[in-house]
C-alpha cells in the first residue's frame, strides 16, 4: 500500500473534526442526563458545563451527537481499513515499546521528531478510544431501548451495570481528549497537521524504524 501525498487526506481531517464536535456535544449533554438522576451521589456536574437546559432537552443533544458519531464513525473507519491507514499507523504496537515510551511519556522525554510515525503510546491511545467509542455505541442503545435490546443489557449485567459502563466510557474519552489535547500543545506541529493535512510524503517511503525494529536481526 503506497502513502498518501500528505499525512491527513481532507477526508480523514473532515472526519477527525466533525467526531471531536460530535463527542463535546454528546458528553455535555450526557453530563446533564447524568445530572437528573445520579449514578453517585457526590459527583453533580456544575450546570456551567452541561449541554440542555432540561435533561429532555440534553437528550436530544445527545441524539443528535449520537448520530453524527456513529455514521461519521462507521465512514472514518472503513475509510481506516480500506485504505490501509489503521495498518499504516496504528499496528503493529509492541509491548516493550509501550513500556518504554510510556515511561519517557510521564517523565515528558516523549520523542516527537518525526510526526508521520506514531510512537506505541499514541497507537494505544488511538486504538483504545475506537474500542470505547464502540463500547459506548453498545451501552448507550442498552440504556436507551433496554426491553428492544435487553440481549445488549445483559452483556453488563442489567441496567445500572449499561449505565456504569457508560458512565467508565464517557471518563475514559474525557480522559483521551484531555492526553490527545495536552500533546497538541506540546508538540503544536501535530495540531497544525490536522488542520493543513501535514507533512508531504514520499509515495515510496518505507515507515520509520522502531528501536525495537532496529534492535532485532
């Protein structure tokens, strides 16, 4: 599979886009449905933060990201395998790189040399919130319809086990968001590729060397 001209087709940064809006609209307003009636009794969010007037309000919110996310999910991931993209970035992902880089991540000596290569941490952080994403898509339509889909709530167990579920997806993607947009500051050319399409490529280049890679015959 050859690259692309450049790093982020329109395609892929129209899509990267329009899921990062669809995921603010639909933890705002789902902050306020949580709001109406609480999984734990000390977490209230402030109404400073919440997406809804009323809950019925931020229910439809919440519709409206829903929908945007899953189509625009479902293209962003046939485009992913089709064009070899998730192949191309995200795999393979080695254990000790994981390891190692995660390590230099918290001690902030992550090295961002070459940004057309994603280092294990970010291939984990990208893989895992597709996976979450996909986890939320499950527990969201558990909760929404539990007698339609009461084979979907038995996969958490009943209905609070859907909603706590939810409730670990949507902290698990703030948490995502937070990292994602933490090392956009730090490294402030990753963000700008996401907006100008990135770097050009060589249509023949071969991926960059993991040290990994480079430390096996």
């Amino acid at each position: 599979m050859k690259y692309s001209r450049i790093m982020h087709p329109v395609a892929v940064r129209l899509m990267h886009w329009a899921n990062a809006a669809a995921m603010i609209v639909m933890v705002m307003s789902g902050w306020k449905i949580y709001n109406d009636e609480v999984l734990f009794g000390f977490l209230h969010f402030p109404e400073e933060i919440v997406l809804g007037i009323w809950a019925q309000h931020a229910l439809q919110w919440h519709f409206l990201g829903m929908w945007i996310l899953v189509l625009n999910g479902l293209a962003y991931l046939t485009y992913g395998i089709l064009s070899g993209r998730f192949r191309r970035l995200f795999f393979p992902i080695s254990p000790r790189d994981l390891v190692r880089e995660t390590v230099a991540a918290l001690r902030f000596r992550l090295n961002h040399a070459d940004i057309t290569h994603y280092n294990a941490v970010q291939k984990s952080l990208y893989v895992g919130v597709i996976l979450v994403v996909a986890l939320q898509v499950v527990s969201g339509l558990a909760i929404w319809k539990p007698v339609q889909f009461s084979f979907l709530v038995s996969l958490f167990y009943d209905f609070q086990g859907a909603r706590l579920a939810h409730f670990a997806g949507m902290t698990a993607i703030v948490l995502f968001v937070l990292v994602h947009v933490s090392l956009a500051i730090l490294v402030p050319r990753t963000l700008l590729g996401m907006l100008t399409g990135g770097p050009r490529l060589d249509a023949d280049r071969e991926p960059p060397v993991t040290p990994s890679q480079a430390s096996n015959p």
